[in-house]
C-alpha cells in the first residue's frame, strides 16, 4: 500500500509573532510537490496556533505540540484535546523524547494521551525514540517496542496515527542517522506492527524519521524503503525545510 510522504515541523518553543509571520510567509511562496504527494504539517508553539493556522496555506496544516491526556477542566496550564478540536487544529504532536525526559512523561500516560487525542478525532504524531546509552547498550529495538507497545494497548484504529522515529541522540545534537541505522529501526517497528498490530496496519502506518534532519541529508534518509517521512525541528525553523518538503520526489 502507497504511503504518502509526510513532513512535519516541529517549531518547540521558538518564535515571536514576527518571527512566525516570516517562517509563514516564505512557506507560503514556496513551490513544493502537490498534497496529493508529500502531506505537510508545522507545529508552532499554542500561543501562535490559531495565527499560523490563519496564515497558512490551505494545503499545508498545523499541529499542536502537546495536549492533556483527558478531558479538560482543572488542569492548570493545560490544553485539552477539545480545544484543539474547537479551533479545527487537525494534528497533535505526542510523546516528544523533550517531554518524555524533561517532563517525566511515561510510556503509559504517552499511550493515554494518543487514545484520548485520537478518540476525540486529532490526528495524532506519536514520537518514539532511544537514548544513546540505550542504543549502545544494544536495547534501541526493546525500547522502541516497549514504547510503541503502550500505544498499540490503548489505540484500535490507527488510520490517524503517524509514527515518529526520534532517537534522542540525534535530536537537536546535529548527529543524525545514517539512512542505514535509520532503515534498520523503521524496518523492525514495521515488522513489530505487523506481527502485534497486524498486517494492514504496518503496510498502511507512515514511520518518519526525526533527528538532524536537514536540507543536505534528508535525500538519502528518504530513499529508505520504510522512512515515510520526517518530523523536523531545527531545521523546520529555516528555509532548508522547504528542500525537506521535496525530498520525496
Ligand atoms: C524534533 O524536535 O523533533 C527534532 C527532530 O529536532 P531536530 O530536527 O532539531 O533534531
């Protein structure tokens, strides 16, 4: 089954109103593939969700970079799947190894958060990842099985789900995977979908790769039979996204 490309930019917690007015504008003037081949989607920060989704494009969409687990009401600080939703925000981030590590936030409650997400009908891109002291300890496969197990327990239907593949080493670090480490993770997790999941669901379920990503590495990473995609940070920020958005073609 043809999955379509699917690039996301992960902007964290960057920008002022005229720093997002910018990034906006250049990718609004960019030329890049139609959606019916590469699926774009930006993350800005909550604050500037509903100027860039008013901005943008109409054939490049939005996501927030978080969500609260549950049905809002008194959770200080938090936004709720709803809220996303009542403003027509179709994606939700879940999961960053940034919140996983600084914000504690385990495997279940991530598993949580992306039945709760999805069950309100986000669109869901969970992110799942290794440490380097995992990796070099030979656990990369475990780790990333555990982590996508505890989303397979609470997700039936994941038609709305795109997985993201975020070793923590390689993000924000400039240490990005070779396109064979790369191939190696998305290839079993496709498999570990397959026999967990089922076999539909590993064929159709987009795997994107986040770590490093940039203009000058992104050509090979996609021509990995089982990279779908990316999820993007640092590079999101700058004009080489748009080569990013390309690289599929
Ligand atoms: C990310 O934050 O999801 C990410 C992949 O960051 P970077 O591209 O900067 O490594």
């Amino acid at each position: 089954m043809a999955r379509k490309f699917f690039v996301g930019g992960n902007w964290k917690c960057n920008g002022t109103t005229e720093e997002v007015k910018k990034i906006v504008t250049k990718l609004n003037e960019a030329e890049v593939p139609s959606e019916d081949v590469v699926e774009v989607v930006v993350s800005p920060p909550f604050v500037f969700l509903t100027l860039v989704k008013s901005l943008l494009r109409s054939d490049f969409h939005v996501a927030a970079q978080n969500c609260w687990v549950r049905k809002g009401g008194a959770f200080t600080g938090e936004v709720s799947a709803e809220m996303l939703v009542n403003l027509n925000i179709p994606w939700v981030v879940i999961g960053h190894s940034e919140r996983r590590a600084l914000l504690n936030e385990s495997n279940e409650f991530v598993g949580d958060k992306v039945a709760y997400a999805l069950s309100q009908g986000l669109k869901v891109i969970a992110c799942i990842g290794e440490t380097l002291e995992q990796r070099e300890s030979g656990s990369t496969m475990t780790v990333v099985a555990a982590q996508t197990k505890a989303i397979a327990d609470k997700v039936t239907n994941w038609e709305n789900v795109v997985l993201a593949y975020e070793p923590v080493w390689a993000i924000g670090t400039g240490k990005v995977a070779t396109p064979a480490q790369a191939q190696e993770v998305h290839c079993e997790l496709r498999k570990w979908l397959h026999d967990n999941v089922g076999a539909g669901v590993a064929a159709s379920t987009r795997i994107i790769y986040g770590g490093s990503v940039n203009g000058a590495n992104c050509k090979e990473l996609a021509a990995q039979p089982d990279v779908d995609g990316f999820l993007v940070g640092g590079a999101s920020l700058k004009p080489e996204f748009i080569d990013i958005i390309k690289a599929a073609t």
